[in-house]
C-alpha cells in the first residue's frame, strides 16, 4: 500500500493567463478507506480547458476550486483496497473512472465511480475519446446541431481532445468536415489522421480566405470550442438556419479584456440556432453515447492522439501548454507507476 | 376612380444613418386590374425597422429594393375594382391587407391578398397588433422561447409595434414582464398603460443598476430587439436555461461599425438557447397567431399606441424619425383619403 499521496493544490488565483506559480504540489499521508468505501490508486489525470474557469472566482456553471484545495479532474486508477459491500461489483484490480482530482490516491463510495473493460479500449482512453471530451462531442454535435448528410460541419480546436472526436463524428454522418487548428501540424494530423476534409490553421495571414477555400457551401454547423476572432470568422460564414454548439471559448479563459463579438448580427440574418451547453446537463444522454462511441473505438473509426505528461509534479506545466495549444489531441497526466 | 398612384422610391441606398434624401416621392398613372386580379386603394402603410436592411446592398434574409423601386411595406386597404373571378371572395369595398409597398394604388391576384374584418378591429391594427408585428411577437415568445409561469421575460423597444405586444403576452402567460425603452414617456406608457411590471429607460445613466433592480430573479427569456450595449447588459443578467428570441438588431442598422458584444460568454456559462428568427420563416403559425391575437383585441386585453403621419410623402420622414425612437407605439402612414 502506497504511504503518501501526492497532491496538486491551487495556491493562488490568476490574473489573466494562468501559471505553474498558481499550484502547488504536496505530499501528504495516503487516505483510508472507511466502512462502505474504496482506496483508488489514480494512474491517469485528465486536463481539460474547463478547469481554468474552477480557478476563478467569477459566476460559473460549477463551483470553484478553494485556495489550498487539490484541483479537480477526472481521473482513471485501480481499486487497491475495497471496504465495500460485496455487491458493489468493485474489487481489488478494477480498474474505474472518478473525479479524484489532481491527486494519486482517492477514496470514494462505489456509486461516485464508473468501472471500466480495459480489454478493448486503454484506460486512458475513458478520459478522452470514451469519456467526457467523447461525451461533450456526441451531445453537442448529435443531439444539439442534428447535423444533416451533405451538411458543412466546421470545428475549432479541431485536433483537440472534442474538436477530433467532433470531426470524425461528423465525416460518419456524411458531413463535410472542416477543422480549425493552430499551426501546420495540427491541420496536417486532423486531415490525414482523422480523416477531415480540410482543416485551417488559423495563425495563417491569409486565414480568412483559407477558411472561405474550405467552406464553399458556407457553413451549417458550427461546434464552437473557441471563440473570439476565429468564432467571428466563422459566423461571417453560416448559412440561414445553421446551428451553433457553443461548447467552449478558450481564448477567452485567459484574457482580462473580453473580445468584442462583431459578426453577432449574422446569427438574426441567417435565423441561426445557438446551444450555450455542459455536457453534465445531458447525464442522460451519457449511457448512449459512451456505448456507440466505445464501439466505434473497438471498430477501429474513432482515431485521437495523447500528449502525455509525466508525474503529477509535471501537471501544471502540462496544464498551462494546454490552454497555449502546445498539445496535440487528448492532454492526459501519468501518475508514477 | 383615382387618376394617379403616390409611390415613394428608393432614389439612394444610406451609408449609415438612412436620411429623407434615400427617399423620392413620384406620381404616375393609375394602374389598371388585368384579368383576375382588383385593384385596391391603400389606406394605411406600415413602417418597420426591417425596412432599413432592404435599403442596402448587404447579404440579408430578403431581397434587396432596387434603386429607383417603389420601398417594400406592408398596406391595409379597400377593394376599388375587381377583375377576380366571382368565387375569389373578393369585391369592391372589401378590405384586404397586401404587400403593396409605400404606394397609394396597387393591383394583385387575391392570392396575395387577406381579407379582413374591420367591424370589431380597426383596419390599422392588421398592420400592428393583429399582423406582422403581433405574430413577430407571439412566434418570437410563445413557441420559441416558451416562457413558463413565473419567469422573468425582458423586451427592448418595449413600447414599439412588437415589444408591446410581447411584455402583454408575457403577462397574460403568467411571468414578469420587464420592457427597457429610450425616455421615461415610453417606459411610463409601458408600465401604466400596457400592464409591464417595469421599464427601465436605457438612457439613464443608471441603467444597468435600474436594470438589477427591475431583475431582482436574473433574466428567463430575453426578446431581443435592438442589440448593442443594451442586449450585453441583459447577457449579463441572464439565468441558467435563459432563451434569447433574436428578432431585431435595431440599434446596428444605421451603424457603420459593428458593436462588439462582449457578454457573448454568458451564453455558454448559462447554458442559453438563442434562437434568430424572422416571422415569414413560420408561415405556419400565423394563423393560429392572428386568430388568438384578434380574440384578445376584441376581449380587450391587447392594447397599443399608433403614431400616424399623413401621406405617403410624410413617410420617409416618419420611418427615420422610427428609427431614432421618436414614435410611440406602431408607426403607421395614413395614406389621402
């Protein structure tokens, strides 16, 4: 049994962009399991932009994250010790996803966890492409947008842990799919790996016209990751009755001056439909969508990449890259072996 | 029979504000039935913001009026001759309301006609209250943004054509109903007159406290009519699960750059529907919105205010003037007797 648990706490709330100095790292004794509850050694973290809101204390979706609390996250481990009944179905060796947090030990009842088949998907993947960013892809794309056959699906953040899954849902429902990303990599990754139709980097002088080249039948769904000018290009391009699936705005989280939205007339020109949405308001819809996107996995047609920090002290760093873009696909932790 | 027909052209298109010079006032000949179709005398013009983007070149929802082409509008006139067969329902003396545009004379098949009845409701107010304006409205707020018992629903141009009929519709639902308005007349003719629970007047220089004020439970429904640095204080206000009906953008149609809307993020912390419309989408609502519109003028519970200007060469005077917000209530153009 471990003796410690290693811990992320959030030490100080950022001003505008978020640094490693806003975290710090401890080690304290490892938790024990009461009566009804189980020890989780925690082997992946996941790191999602959602969690710099939880840092703030501006009016959210969520409750923040108190100074000097572990910082929170999903997380995939392995059940080390069970004080549970024996018809919890958990025991010794499962593997199951939680919400420990940015920490390597947990404790919880059965009933917070989800336990996982790590026969046929790698358990990190029920962090990404099988988890929340699958999830938030599904609702928001599927349930939300409708997308039709023949339909132009646009997507920012697009080799990102949702805009990748968004991409590859769209192409299996006969959209055309167009990515935006930050660079030539990315792009390259989403049109060769993902199997996009076009994605345009929007660091490029000419983004403008590029993004016009990829959408010559305008654009009738936009998942919406990150706002701010890329957003406002986008909306320069909607076609009357297009959908928004507002899931994101990243290039806000950091920014002490909000971006001022000018093409927002486009949503009353082209009678648009907007869905301001959290993939938590659809637990319904949870059940169904992880069961088709772990098929289509096992399947072989959902592809994603993962960027992989080392050791929860490499966390923060990992964290801070992530909302800069330096990461490629699902930016995951590996806590030590 | 009439010997000429009174047409108000558009002679120029605006850049920014529209001015009395995009406007010239011409008379021609009469025109003449052909077979199947009357010719009807127009008695009242109806003048509406939507008006302004048919003046310009830009991409919009409808066409645009061509230079030298008599402006769009929507008329309620008499029956002067009738070239219809007999079964068209259709005689001399019938009142109609059309789609003849700022003229005095106009012909067309019946088709493009609806007869109406002006024994309980006064023929103008097929222009209002009990027409486009009205089903603007019940469309806009009954089925696209379904307030609920108690709610707080918010209106802009709270005292225009149809944020009049929106703060009623409100009330008669069961929810608060709050109208902002430029000028303490507007707002004192919205609370005293049309039954709103409040009305702020968005030129005080408190504004945004009167608002908190006027939103003690945040805002539920938003019918947005004029965009700008009101709808971002209304963002701001919004709830969970709030709905924006986006009919109108009126302060951006004179503007020569566009307003950023920088609240555009409390549409995804508060999970907010918004939906842009335009009433000629919903065709198939207008008759159950006519029918129930017409019902609650004749029992008394729709009320409105008219601001008139004598003839057609008053009209483009007056559709500025409507634009800068010195009408009160619907603006109409009475046309010669």
């Amino acid at each position: 049994m471990p003796r410690s648990n290693t811990q992320v706490l959030l030490a100080a709330r950022p001003t505008g962009w978020v640094t490693e100095e806003c975290f710090r790292v401890v080690e304290i004794d490892a938790p024990t399991p009461n009566d009804g509850e189980v020890l989780v050694e925690n082997r992946w973290l996941s790191l999602d932009p959602y969690m710099r809101g939880r840092m703030s204390d501006a009016k959210s979706y969520a409750a923040k994250v108190e100074l000097g609390a572990p910082m929170v996250g999903s997380t995939v481990g392995v059940v080390l010790e069970s004080r549970a009944p024996a018809g919890s179905g958990l025991a010794p060796g499962d593997w199951v996803v939680g919400a420990f947090g940015w920490q390597s030990l947990g404790v919880a009842k059965p009933g917070a966890l989800r336990k996982v088949d790590v026969t046929r998907v790698p358990p990190q993947a029920y962090l990404g492409v099988v988890g929340m960013p699958g999830v938030t892809a599904f609702v928001g794309l599927y349930d939300l947008a409708e997308p039709k056959e023949g339909e132009t699906v646009i997507v920012s953040a697009a080799s990102g842990a949702v805009g990748g899954v968004v991409g590859q849902l769209a192409k299996l429902r006969g959209c055309r799919a167009v990515g935006i990303a930050g660079g030539r990599e990315k792009c390259d990754y989403a049109v060769r790996e993902l199997g996009f139709d076009a994605c345009v980097d929007h660091r490029a002088p000419d983004f403008e016209a590029q993004l016009a080249a990829a959408t010559p039948s305008g654009i009738d769904v936009d998942f919406e990751n990150v706002g701010g000018p890329v957003m406002d290009a986008i909306f320069r391009r909607l076609n009357p009755f297009a959908r928004v699936s507002l899931c994101g705005l990243v290039s806000q989280y950091n920014a002490t001056t909000p971006y001022g939205v000018t093409n927002f007339h486009q949503l009353l020109v082209n009678r648009v439909q907007l869905q301001g949405f959290i993939v938590s308001d659809h637990l319904d819809r949870w059940p169904e969508a992880l069961a088709t996107l772990g098929r289509l996995v096992v399947e072989g047609k959902l592809k994603w990449r993962e960027s992989i920090a080392e050791g929860l002290a490499a966390a923060p760093r990992a964290f801070v890259g992530m909302l800069r873009g330096e990461n490629l696909g699902k930016q995951l932790v590996r806590i030590g072996a």
